[in-house]
C-alpha cells in the first residue's frame, strides 16, 4: 500500500513539472509574439503620424 502511494505521489509530482514546463513555453512563446506586436503597432504608429504630418504641410497656402 505505501508503495502504491509513492508510486502516485511521483506520479503527480512528474505531471505538475511537465505542466510546468509546458506553461513557460507557452508563455515564451507568446512574449515573442507579444513584442514583435508592439514593434509593428510602433512602426504603423510612426509611419501614420509621418504621414499625417505631411498631409498637414500640404495643406498649408505657401508663403
């Protein structure tokens, strides 16, 4: 019996690190894809301000 109960207990014990293991890929992978996001939110952020910029300077009569 205390046998059978070790056997579980490692058992768990194994399937929680797995768990673990599996969970922090996961998140690794999803704080990769998280900053390329951030990176291209970025850039469209500064080619929409450049842009509107220049529309702005269009706009104006010379002189």
């Amino acid at each position: 019996m205390t046998l059978l109960l070790l056997a579980v207990s490692v058992m768990g014990i194994v399937a929680i690190n797995k768990g673990n293991c599996s969970l922090d890929v996961i998140n690794r992978i999803q704080g990769i894809e998280l900053n390329a996001l951030y990176q291209s939110n970025g850039d469209l952020m500064r080619a929409r301000h450049c842009r509107a910029g220049g529309a702005q300077n269009r706009d104006r009569p010379a002189g």
